[in-house]
C-alpha cells in the first residue's frame, strides 16, 4: 500500500511552522476563555467592578522655590467598585465579552486555517467563511465594545458620584484601536480578491 504523500506546495519546514501557528491559536484561544471566565466568576461572586473614570481635580498653585503650576491634570483614575446595579455591571460585563468573543473568533479562524492547511486543502468554502467572519469581527468588535464601554463606565460614574456626577457636564470615555479595524478591513480586501482569483481560474477551467 503506497504511503499518503504531502502536498507538494507544502514544505517540511513550512509544516511545522503551520503547527506551531496552528497550535499556538488553539492555546491562545483556551486562554482567553479561561481569563474571561475566571474574571465572570469573580464578578458575579464578589460584585467588584473595574472602572476607569476621568477625574477632574483643582491644580494647586504652585510649587516651592518659586516654580510656577501652568497647568495639570490626571488623565484617568481606576477604580475598584462593589454595589453597582445589575444593569451597569451587565453592560461592563459585555464590553468585556465582546473583546474577548472577537480575539476568540481570530484565534479559532487562524487555528481551522492552519489545521486546513495542514491537510493540504486550504481552498475550502469553509475556510474563506470561517476567515470572512475573523475580518467582520476584527472590524466591528472594537466599535460594539467602545459602545458598551463608553455606556457602562458613564453610568457607573454616575451611581458612583451620584448628584455631583453632572457638574460640569459628564465626561465621555472612548478609545478606539483601530489597528484591528484596519487588519480586519485589509483582510476583508484579500479575502474578496482570492475569491475572485478562484473564480476567474474556475471560469478558465471551464473553457479548456
């Protein structure tokens, strides 16, 4: 009985490195799963919340020796928090599982990658599903969860601070990373011009 052989465009070298990848993805995903449920556990057995608010503190006048305080300020204060309501830590808790759902959806997309191309057969419709859903993730996780994020910290200041929340106007926190936006978008881009690539071949195939 003849030995099964390897893809020819697969080297020796270029399969390991795929397994490493590939099983790197797999324990990168068992991580983030572990972390955020370890977190989950904690939060709901202890009702602690991590909040990041931005302070707002008077700027003293001056310094000794006659250094003049032109201005200053504290960027952002985190804070440990316990009794906030159901709904503000159901929305933080979302933020969180938003991030954590996106990174776990590129890892299991790099992992079933890898794993297809391992068996020589990377040209799937599976595969160009399974790396589509990375690219949407990547590009609509980060504003899902600055939503969510910017939401839930502004309610919990105001539980927080109660009437004095309001004074002055209440701060509005949002980052944005963008590099995964980006890396999702660029994907999104390869992804339709492979697959206009196989069609093009399919429709040559069909003329020969």
């Amino acid at each position: 009985m003849a030995a099964k052989r390897e893809p020819a465009w697969v080297a020796k070298g270029d399969r390991i490195a795929i397994g490493i990848v590939t099983i790197g993805a797999l324990l990168a995903a068992a991580a983030i799963i572990a972390v955020f449920v370890v977190t989950l556990v904690g939060q709901l057995t202890t009702g602690e919340m991590t909040v990041t608010l931005l302070p707002y503190s008077p700027v003293p006048d001056g310094f000794f020796d006659g250094i003049a305080l032109e201005s200053a300020d504290f960027t952002e204060a985190t804070v440990v928090t316990s009794g906030l309501s159901s709904g503000v830590a159901g929305t933080l808790i979302a933020a969180n599982a938003v991030g954590a759902l996106t990174s776990l959806i590129v890892a299991i997309a790099l992992a079933f990658m890898g794993w297809r191309l391992l068996k020589g057969d990377p040209f799937r419709r599976s595969v160009l599903w399974t790396s589509l859903t990375a690219a949407i993730a990547l590009v609509i996780g980060p504003f899902i969860g600055l939503l969510l994020t910017t939401i839930g910290q502004t309610l919990a200041l105001m539980e927080i601070a109660g009437p004095a929340a309001g004074e002055g106007g209440l701060p509005f926190r949002g980052e944005l990373e963008l590099t995964p936006v980006l890396v999702g978008l660029g994907l999104a881009v390869v992804l339709g011009v492979f697959e206009f690539g196989q069609k093009l071949k399919a429709d040559t195939d069909g003329l020969v």
